[in-house]
C-alpha cells in the first residue's frame, strides 16, 4: 500500500455494507462533496473524494462505493448506478407480510436477487480493470472484504502492498462480487485457487466485518508511516440506528417474524455498525499515536420507517425516502463541521484535499476509455 509521507495524516475511509441502503451513503456522500464544492474558500468543481484518502476499505455495497471511489468514479454516477440498476438487481424484494412464506417458497432452491443485472452494472462502471492497474493509475489503497464459505476465514482483496500482491490481477468487479455475494441474496461466488491448491467459496463480507471500521484501523496502523497521525472516516447505510424509533420485536417472536424483509440479516448489520465504531473508537484511545475515528451521523427516523429501508427493497417509494434521508444527514454533517471544536471538523480537511485534485477529470474519463 502507497505511503504518504507528504501529508502528516494517513486518512481511510471505511464504508458498511447494507444491500441497496448504500444509495443512502452515496446521497450522503454526493450532498456532503457538493456542499464543500460550492464553498467559496474550497475553489469549485467537482471533488475527487478519493483522493482524499490514502486506503479506503468496503464491505458488501460498501465495496461497491470503496472500488468506484478509489477509481474516481463522480459520485452522481455511483448515485445513478443503485437508481438504474437496484431495481433491476432486486426485482422480487423480500415482503413483510403474509406473502412472506411464498416468497421463500418461490426462492427455495434459487437466491432472490439477479446476479447478471448486478455484473452488468458494475462492468458499466469499472470494465475489467485490476486492483494492480487501479493502484498504479490512481496510488490509492482498496481494501475488499469477502467470506471464504469452505473455511469461514476472512478474504481481502487488497491492493499490491507489503502483504503480497496476490491480489494485483484480481478484478475490481469479481472482488465487488464476492464482497456483496449476501446469503439468501446472491449465489456465493467460485474464486480462484488458492494456498494448497483449494479453490475458493466466496461470499458477503458482511458476514464478519459488516462495519469495517476495525479493519481499517488495522490496516491503517500497519501502512501508515511512522510519523503520521491517523484519520477514519466511518459511514453507515443505517439512518436511525440506536434510535427509539425503530421497530423492536414483540415480546415472543418465532422464525416468522426474523425471515420477514431479511429482518435478521438487517438486525445483525446494523448491531455490527454499532459495535464496531465503539470498540474501534476504545482501541484507538490506548494506542500511541494520534488516532482520530469519526463516525458520519445518521438522519432521525419515524416508527417503522427503517423496515421500508431494507437490504433489497428497490421501489420507487422505498429509494425516494432513502434519498431524502440521506439528504437530513448530510445537512446534520455540514452543521456539525461548522461547529468551532468537535470531531466532525474533519469533513472540511477531507474535502479541501479532494478539492485540490487536479487531475479530476482525467481520471474519470481515462478510466471510462
């Protein structure tokens, strides 16, 4: 992985997985660049928030984010992608009501979403380019997170770094795959050979690290130089989560209610986010160096509105609210930096750095062509 002994702060961005809520932390991200963009002491232009960091790792559609960030994709772009094609990944959500049972009737023997749409989209995106062409064209580190389904070991895709560079021809969009490749979902996905000569098995890397904050920070501490101080920026796809609104089960709930909109994978994730940006934040404290974790705030939500933001619920209605939520996050973001002392500052740093990018537009259209 690149070090930037230029910049005292090794920055990493690390982003959760959560299914089609990642338009949620795309809209958030797209407000949050326009917003800084337009300030007049930041210049104009669309930033290259991927510049801004020096690792940015992904979980499930977070890898999805990750990839089209290191390779500088506009985020209106990545915007677009889950509005065009979530629809067409999850054409068949999971239901919350009694047409649960014949939903997973219909999907017994078949995951529910489309994996070819999926491919499609991310092909259109990122055509064939290796994590080893990614590294060299742009000096960003990407770390991918995935399950190994036959030994139920993590799997990174990462860019060449001092670990290895096993991963070099591996492809941005097979690593997206795998890292989203979510039980019930996606089928896993068959990866290549590896040490002793057994193939892979890989599915969601939400499976371990569906909040890869800790991650980040480890491979953070393992990367950064010795003189650098270090910054996490960490996002959700989870608006409301620790809030009193959201919908807590009956007293007595059997198998019904869990597999009723994924609520247990739901569940699960969002537990995850949660515990993770705390014992990330705890670790940090004891540690030597300066280390910085900052959490990006979540919108409020109203009662039940958490169960239309669910992992494969691509309605029109369902994407439209998530957009408006993430809009109410990113305008609580932007007062939060105004503030004179508080840990959101950083957002102003993060942004004048992609600001000063000045090969914005080459990169993007290099990597179109």
């Amino acid at each position: 992985m690149t070090l930037s002994p230029s910049r005292p702060v090794f920055r990493v961005l690390a982003l959760d997985g959560g299914g089609m809520r990642g338009l949620y932390t795309a809209v958030l991200l797209q407000r949050l660049a326009a917003h800084f963009a337009a300030s007049p002491e930041e210049g104009s232009g669309p930033p290259d928030l991927g510049k801004a960091f020096d690792l940015i790792v992904g979980t499930s559609t977070g890898a999805i984010l990750a990839a089209a960030l290191a390779a500088g994709r506009p985020l209106e772009r990545v915007v677009a992608l889950y509005r065009d094609a979530g629809p067409l990944i999850f054409p068949s959500p999971s239901p919350m009501g009694a047409r649960n049972l014949a939903w997973c009737l219909r999907h017994w023997r078949r995951p529910s979403a489309n994996v070819a749409a999926l491919r499609r989209a991310l092909s259109g995106e990122m055509g064939s380019e290796t994590f080893g062409e990614l590294h060299a064209r742009r000096g960003i580190s990407l770390c991918l997170t995935a399950t190994d389904l036959n030994t139920l070991h993590q799997r990174l895709f990462r860019t060449p770094s001092a670990a290895g560079e096993e991963d070099a021809q591996a492809g941005l969009v097979e690593a997206c795959m795998a890292s989203c490749a979510a039980p019930i979902l996606f089928p896993p996905l068959a990866g290549p050979a590896r040490a002793l000569g057994r193939g892979e098995m890989l599915c969601d890397g939400g499976l371990w690290a569906g909040n890869p904050v800790l991650l980040a920070l480890l491979l953070a501490l393992e990367t950064a130089g010795p003189t650098q101080d270090i910054q996490v920026l960490s996002a959700g796809t989870s608006a409301g989560v620790g809030a009193p609104q959201r919908s807590a089960p009956p007293r007595t709930v059997g198998i019904g209610y869990w597999i009723r909109g994924l609520r247990l994978m739901q569940a699960s994730l969002d537990a995850h986010a949660v515990a993770s940006t705390d014992l990330t934040r705890r670790i940090a404290a004891h540690l030597s160096r300066p280390v910085q974790v900052v959490r990006l705030l979540d919108a409020g939500i109203e009662a039940g509105e958490d169960l239309a933001m669910r992992l494969d619920n691509a309605t029109p209605a369902a994407l439209s609210r998530m957009e408006m939520l993430a809009a109410q996050a990113a305008r609580a973001n932007i007062e939060a930096s105004e503030e004179p002392v508080g840990a959101l500052t950083l957002l102003r740093e993060i942004f004048a750095d992609a600001l000063r990018s000045e090969t914005w537009h080459q990169t993007w259209r290099k990597a179109d062509n």
